[in-house]
C-alpha cells in the first residue's frame, strides 16, 4: 500500500509519552500513518480545519476543550471525518457521550495495542467499535433501559456552557474566557450563572469539582 493509500491519522492527547506511543502502534501499519498531533481539542480542531486527514484519535481529559467536545466540534466542521475515543475511561457515561458526539468508536488506553489498529480500520469502513470486554455490558443495560421506557440520561448543560464550565474550572478569569470564547464578560458571567443554578452549585471551587467529576479536567 502506498503513502498516498494510507488512512491519513490525526491524533490528540495531551501527554506527549502516550502520543509517542500510540503514534509507534499506527505507524508500523502499512495502511495507517499519523499526519498530525494535538496536545488539546482545541488545537485538534484547528489541525483538523488545515491538515488533510481521515481520521481523528482523539483523548477525552485535555485541556481547553476535552476530547468529546472536540469530536462535536468536529462533527459539525468535518461531517466526512471519522472519530475515534482513545481513553482510560472505562465508563460507561462516557462510551454513550462518545457516540453521541459522533465517534464511530470507543478503545481503552490500557488495551491499545491490541485494539486500536482494528478501531482505525473499522471506523475508516464506517463501522463501529467498543472494546469487546464492554460490548455486552453496554448493550444489555441499553435494551433493559428501552425496555423500561426509560430514556438515557440527558446533559444537564448545553455545549457552550460545558465550554465556559471548562474554562472556569482550569482557573480562567472572565476576560480570559471570553477572549478565547470571542465573547463578551457579560456573557461569561450570564453562563456561569446559568452554570451555578442549573447545578445547585455556590461557587467556582464547586464548579471545579463537578468538572472533575464530569471528567472535563483531570484531578
């Protein structure tokens, strides 16, 4: 298979260590190879918005903007590109976030090596992926919540204030947020309001806290 027939790999992770060893796993492919590196989502989507590339690897606790929000971002610029998780969430929450944001699929970090080569083919054939250990976990607890008439659980926060919440808890200020975000403090502070009464929360120690347990920081 030649360079230009090769499944053209973007890949995200804030750990320069495990980029460095996932990028040995596709790279010794013959039929995969990494074209560009993100250390955030955010400068994933940028990579995405200027590199050629078929394929997103991405990670979901990175800073700026975690990997789900990267994939929405994603699925929204580059609706032709194929998404992947690469994750040490082994969490169910998540796996349903992840398709939800438009991956085709979902690989533990602990069990890369066997898996990943095999995620990145099937996502490129427009088939999906889960780890086989989770499979029937994932599907049992899906049917029996269809069955029950119960529907999955919603987001409590809208995209953009998952963005702000983000932003607040990496220890941002409001002229901070809304320089990235291109908007402007009163709006910030009308979002962080938004954040605090919708959560029951009092203050931005507490919004850190539920970030980290939403996984949107890491601790």
């Amino acid at each position: 298979m030649t360079g230009a027939q090769r499944t053209r790999i973007l890949l995200a992770d804030d750990h320069a260590l495990v980029r460095r060893g996932v990028r040995l796993i596709l790279d010794s492919e013959p039929d995969l190879r990494v074209v560009a590196e993100a250390g955030d989502g955010a400068e994933a989507v940028a990579k995405a918005r200027t590199e050629q590339v078929d394929l997103a690897v991405l990670d979901i606790a990175m800073p700026r903007m975690t990997g789900l929000q990267a994939a929405r971002e994603l699925s929204r610029l580059r609706p032709g590109l194929r998404i992947l998780i690469l994750t040490m969430y082994d969490n169910e929450q998540y796996f349903f976030e992840a398709l939800k944001a438009g991956a085709s699929g979902y690989v533990l970090k602990s069990v890369a090596d066997r898996d990943l080569v095999e995620a990145c083919r099937a996502a490129v054939r427009d088939e999906p992926f889960i780890y086989p250990g989770a499979v029937t976990t994932l599907i049992r607890t899906y049917l029996e919540r269809a069955r029950q008439g119960e529907p999955l659980p919603a987001r409590a926060i809208t995209d953009r204030e998952e963005e702000i919440l983000k932003l607040v808890a990496e220890g941002h200020t409001s002229q901070e947020i809304a320089d990235l975000l291109f908007i402007s403090i009163k709006t910030v502070e009308r979002h962080r309001a938004n954040l605090l009464q919708k959560l029951g929360l009092r203050d931005r120690l507490e919004l850190t806290r539920y970030a980290i347990r939403a996984g949107l920081i890491e601790p």
